[in-house]
C-alpha cells in the first residue's frame, strides 16, 4: 500500500437537482394511513411520524444523479408497492442455524419486524445495561425515542421514511467502564407469512459509555425465499477509550432488499471494528457514516460482498477525521459473478485540525464474468496538511501464479480457481470476531461460489 | 525417467532455454546451479507446465510420454513436483485440508481409491515429523504468514505427502537457517529412493554437503554449459561462474 499526502482538493458544491429525486407512489401514503394509528407509540409520536412522512414524501427516493448514490438507482428497487409486514410466529428450529455469539450470547430476535419474546433471551446483563426493543422503550419512556428521531438527518428521504413506520428495532446502552463479556446478536428474520411484499423499518440505536466494551453480532435473513424491504437506520456512539466490535452478515433472498444506515460518532481512543459480509439480496445498500471526533481513535471497517445472478450491491462509507491523530482503515473485497452489479464508494474526508492522521482505503474486486459489473470510487478529501493517506481499488481475475501453484498441486483448474475465489473473500470472514458467525458466512459463501459445493469439507 | 532435448523456451515471446539438454535417471540427484537470470526456474517452471511459457523447439519425455501438452495437474498426477522458489499463500484455506484435496486429485486421476479424512490425518502427522513441520502449521492457512523458511518446510512436506517420481527444488535452501536447512535436507534424504529422480536448482554449495547429488550441472544462458560429481560445486564456489563459464566458452 502506497501512502502518500495529498494535495486539498476543493469541496464540490452540496449539488441536490431535484430531477435526482423521485417521488414515492401513492402505496406509501396508503399505508402510512392504515398503519400510523396502529404503531407502537402512536399517540405520543403520531404527529412526528407525519411530519417526517411528509418529509419522505418532499425528498423522495434517490437516482443516480444523487451525490451519495451515483452507481445506484435506488428507486428502481425501493419505489414499489411494499406493505407492512405481518406478524409470525416462528419456531425455534427454523432459528438455530443463525444463532451466533456462542451459548451465553444474549440475543434479541425479531421476526417480521417485530420482537420475538420466545426466542430472544435478554436477561442476567451486568447492571446499567441496556438492551431491549423500541417497541419496550416506547412503551417505557417513548419521550427517549422522539429524542432520538430528533436528532435525524433532514436531508435524506430514506431517514425520513423509517422515521415515519419505525416503531421497533433494538437499543442499547453500555454505562461507562462496562465491558461486557457476553456478545449481544441482533436477528432479524424475514418469513412468508410477512406477505408477498413486506416492508419493515427497524431502528438501531447503540451507545457506549466511555471504556465501555461490546461485542455486537447483527444478522439479516430471509427465511424460505421471502421477498421485503428492510429499511434501517442506526446510530452509534462509541464513548472515550470505548470498543465496539460490529460483526454484520447479510442472507438475504432474490426477492430481497436492504438499505441500512449507521451514524457512527467516535470519541477520543474509541475503537470500532465492523465487519459486513453481503451474501444475498436482490439490492443491498450499506451505508456508514463515521466520525472521528477526538485523538487515537480506531477505525476499522472490513467488508465482503459477493453478488450472484442480478444482485446489485452498494456500499457507501464515508470517514470523516475531525481531530488530530487517529486511524481509519477501510477494506473491502468483492466477488463479483453472472450479471450481477457491485459498487463500492468510500470517501476520506480530513478536516483542517485533523493532522496527523492516517486514513487508508483498500478495495479489491474479483470479476469472475464478462457481465457483472463493478463499479469502485475511492475518493479523498483533505484539508490538513500533515497527513498519511491512501487508496486503491483493484479489479482483476485470479493471479496466475496462484492458479499455476494450486493445478501444479494436482488440482483441477475449476477446483483450483473456486479455492481461489474462496480464499479471496474469506480474508474478510477471517475478520469477524464471533466465529460461529465466521462459520456461517463461509459455509453460506460456498454456495455463491462456482464449484463451492466441492469445498464443503474445508468446514 | 526424464530426458530434455535441446528444449528451446521463453515466455512472453522472449526466448530463455536456448537449446537445453538434460537427463535424469531413476533415483538419481541432479544439482543445477548457475547465475541469476540464467533460466534455472524457467526450466522449473516449463516443466511443471505453468501457463505463458511456450516451448518452441526440442523436447522433454517424462517415463517415455511427452509432457509439454500436459496441463500442469496432469503432470503432478503423472509424477512431477516442484518445490517454489516462491510458495503462494493461500489465506483462508487450511494447510491439511488443502493438501488432502491435492492428494485425492493426483489418487483419482491416477484411478486410486481417495483416502479418508482421518487416514489423512494420520499420514500427513508422520510427513511433518519426517520433515520437521510443526503440527500448528498443519490447522493453519496454507503459508500465510509462514516464515520464509516454514514456506519452504512446508514445500518439501508437500513433497513428502504427494510421492512425486520427479522433484524439483527450486531453491529451497534460500531463506532457510542453518539448522532449518539440516532438517529440511534430512527430510529430503529419507525421501530419496530409487524410483524418486530429484533436481535440486541452488546457488549454495552447502546444500549439496546435506544432499549429495548425482551429477551437478552449471547452467547459463539458457544451456547447461558443464556438468560433472559433485566436485563441481565445490570448484564453482572457489572460482565463481565467470571463472567456470568462461572457460568453457573460451
Ligand atoms: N514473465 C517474464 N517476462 C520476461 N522475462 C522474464 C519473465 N520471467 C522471467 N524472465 C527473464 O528470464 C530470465 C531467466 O529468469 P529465471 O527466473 O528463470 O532465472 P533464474 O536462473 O531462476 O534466476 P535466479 O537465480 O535469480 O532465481 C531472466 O532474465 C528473467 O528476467
Ligand atoms: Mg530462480
């Protein structure tokens, strides 16, 4: 990796045309109507959730031409007749498979939105902590909640839509000088019975005391080929001297789509450790948002994603270094197969305090058919002076000395280069910190794989 | 068992083996050492068949078959091996489980029954006995990470595993610590039999006092230019190429 210090480069203008914009069709307004006066909190949020509906309403949903999406016409998959999930019950065999965090792991599960009370276990925390559903903390002190959405961004329709439907998702709170040894898993579970076009908007809202330590395991699933929107949007506070391990794995159907936001604000010798791997989904957009905010501070931010068929995949980070002296470090890889379309736009931005930052961007791709498409944009954006900064973007096929090593090892070609691939995205897998987790990633990656099959007994 | 006849070769249509010949019998070690660039690992690489290196003249039998329209896994199934100068890693994929899968291709192209997982394990913990592999290098991704030395180690327990009828050691003592390079020659030693052939490329004499070789050749400019016992190297170290080479020239 080359480092290099860069020259300032002026800030584009906040360009917004509104023809980078569409408006919704009339079923979000339909069921806004149904489903207002039946969401958790109601009384004490309906007139919030109006307004931010009329807000969705105004901003729309993005296309190209908008600055954050560019590669990506979200409306293409987003503006369509979704309607809230149903409810379902769900037995626990159907769950088992995508537990992680081990045994004393404690977990909230929601099935179709909604917590699944049988099947989370959230009790026995250290005191202090926090860790429920915002359909509890609704019900509890939904004046925390309103706090909440207030301090949402207002220039973002997607924001504004899940403000509007959100009335679940998960909070939680680790008081200062907590480190809390047992992981915490999100589930999220996506059944049939969620109807042929549900639409759900959990809301995630994490926050560290300082020298608080968690270990949090997010999954999102599609159960039997079921179809949906999850529209989600989180926000996370990681306290001084505070560590958060963030491992996310997306097992997401065709039928399926994602778009997840996180604000991430980091305190001086915060350490945040995120990992995603992407395993499905008609679209499936990640977005993070981090702010280094003081001196010493961690960031690491890994991903893998690896579309088959028609899947398209975005992902859009932007690191914002704010003080002087800390460290971020995005790597991304991509497999990219069949007709499938991946984007990767990560940006660098390092304010005028900010000396002495190092900030690294790495982003390899595997483009294993004539047809996939994959489009990488590093960007950097500095306005110190004294810096270390560096990005690179690879697209390519297998390396041949790679291939040759293996086949000359007595493996078939086909064999030789699935290993290969296999290798490729597990670099990433490696990263998870919870190794159930890892596993399950990669016995799932196996099967986006040509040839995968064969390599089962690597597991 | 392998017969090179004014092999012509290059790769990138730059022509490097320059009318190559070279026998090896069953059993026997040959030593090829000659300067850099003079092709000692393209000769390697051209007969372990890696992609990109084109044979333009001459030929090379392995046990009577021409082998430069093989691919490089139907050679390693017919029996040839080579030991990398430079090992590639491979994170993410466990060194014996990798190995096993190299095995059971070589055991079924060759129609032999595959072997199971735990007679695997089994034979794979007596190879990195013999050539002194740690049983923790065994769980983890092949080389990655691997010293330069434990890369090499691991080479020559892959050769230990396969059972190649021809080895070829691209280099394997650089990098490697004295004592390092005692176990890894005493590995190969007990892996010598009459029906295993070995090229052995070096710049170092020293290996070849571990490994005694047959004949040792001197390569340069894409020929062997002498050959002769193992009193060659010797000579070679004390009067260096230029004197060698050039006397031959001359
Ligand atoms: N891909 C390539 N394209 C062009 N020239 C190449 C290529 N690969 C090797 N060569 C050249 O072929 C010549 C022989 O290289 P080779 O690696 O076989 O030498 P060597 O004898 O193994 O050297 P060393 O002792 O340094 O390992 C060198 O001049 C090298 O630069
Ligand atoms: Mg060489």
């Amino acid at each position: 990796m080359s480092a290099a210090t860069l020259p300032v480069s002026p800030r584009p203008p906040a360009a917004r045309r509104p023809q980078a914009f569409v408006e919704p069709i009339s079923s979000f307004a339909e069921a806004f109507l149904a489903q207002a006066g039946r969401l958790n909190g109601a009384t004490e949020l309906g007139d919030l959730r109006r307004r931010r509906f009329e807000r969705f309403k105004a901003l729309g949903f993005p296309n190209q031409r908008a600055e954050r999406w560019h590669y990506t016409n979200a409306a293409r998959f987003l503006n369509r007749p979704w309607h809230p999930a149903a409810a379902a019950e769900l037995g626990s065999a159907m769950v088992t498979p995508y537990l992680a965090g081990g045994s004393r792991a404690r977990r909230l599960i929601f099935v179709n939105g909604r917590p699944a009370a049988s099947l989370s276990h959230v009790q026995g925390l250290p005191p202090g902590v926090i860790f429920k559903s915002i359909g509890r903390v609704l019900a509890e002190e939904p004046a925390a909640f309103k706090a909440l959405l207030d301090q949402d961004r207002e220039d973002d329709g997607l924001t504004a839509l899940n403000a509007a439907f959100a009335d679940n998702g998960a909070w939680i709170d680790i008081p200062a000088g907590v480190k809390l040894e047992v992981p915490l898993q999100l589930l999220f579970l996506t059944t049939v019975e969620a109807g042929p076009t549900p639409m759900t908007h959990p809301r995630v809202r994490i926050k560290l005391g300082a020298g608080a330590e968690l270990r949090l395991i997010e999954t999102h699933v599609t159960l039997g080929q079921s179809k949906g929107l999850t529209n989600l949007v989180g926000t996370v506070e990681i306290g001084k001297g505070a560590s958060l391990t963030h491992d996310r794995l997306q097992l997401l159907s065709e039928g399926a789509c994602f778009v997840g936001q996180l604000a991430i604000d980091l305190e001086a010798e915060a350490k945040l450790k995120q990992t995603i791997a992407t395993l499905g989904g008609e679209f499936v957009r990640n977005e993070m948002d981090a702010r280094l905010k003081g001196n010493a501070i961690d960031c690491l931010l890994n991903g893998v994603y690896m579309p088959v068929g028609t899947e398209h995949v975005d992902t859009a980070i932007r690191v914002h270094h704010l003080a002087p002296g800390s460290h971020s470090n995005q790597f991304y890889k991509g497999v990219i197969n069949d007709r499938s379309h991946a984007v990767f736009q990560g940006k660098i931005f390092v304010e005028k305090p900010a000396q002495q930052t190092n900030a690294f961007q790495q982003n390899n791709n595997l483009l294993l058919s004539d047809d996939a498409e994959i489009d990488t944009k590093p960007e950097l954006e500095i306005y110190a002076d004294d810096v270390k900064c560096s990005h690179g973007a690879t697209v390519g096929d297998h390396d041949p000395m790679e291939l040759f090593y293996l086949r000359s090892r007595g493996l078939d070609r086909a064999t030789a280069e699935s290993m290969l691939t296999y290798a490729f995205a597990a670099e990433v897998f490696e990263r998870f910190s919870d190794v159930p987790l890892k596993l399950l990633a990669r016995r799932m990656a196996f099967e986006r794989l040509p040839g995968g099959s064969a390599l089962q007994g690597m597991l | 068992m392998l017969k090179i006849e004014n092999l012509k070769a290059g790769v990138e249509g730059k022509e490097i083996l320059k009318g190559l010949n070279l026998q090896v019998k069953p059993g026997q070690v040959h030593a090829i050492m000659g300067p850099n660039g003079s092709g000692k690992s393209t000769l390697a690489y051209v007969l372990a068949g890696r992609d990109g290196y084109e044979v333009s003249g001459g030929s090379v039998t392995f046990d009577g078959h021409d082998v430069t329209e093989m691919s490089p896994e139907e050679r390693a199934a017919a029996g040839i091996f080579l030991a990398m100068q430079y090992p590639v890693e491979i994170p993410g994929v466990a060194n014996s489980y990798f190995l096993r899968q190299a095995l059971n291709a070589i055991k079924k192209a060759r129609g032999e029954p595959e072997v199971s997982a735990a007679a695997f394990m089994k034979l794979l913990r007596e190879k990195a006995a013999v050539v002194g592999v740690r049983e923790d290098l065994l769980k983890r991704d092949v080389n990655f990470g691997f010293s330069g030395g434990e890369k090499k180690r691991n080479e020559i327990l892959q050769l230990a595993v396969l059972e190649p009828k021809l080895a070829i050691l691209d280099e394997t003592d650089s990098g490697l610590d004295i004592d390092a390079l005692r176990t890894v020659a005493e590995g190969v030693n007990r892996l010598r039999s009459p029906e295993r052939s070995f090229i052995v490329i070096t710049h170092y004499q020293r290996l070849l006092d571990y490994i005694v070789p047959d004949v040792v050749h001197i390569q340069a400019h894409g020929q062997i230019q002498r050959s002769g016992g193992k009193e060659l190297a010797g000579e070679l170290e004390e009067k260096g190429y230029d004197a060698m080479i050039g006397a031959v020239a001359a």
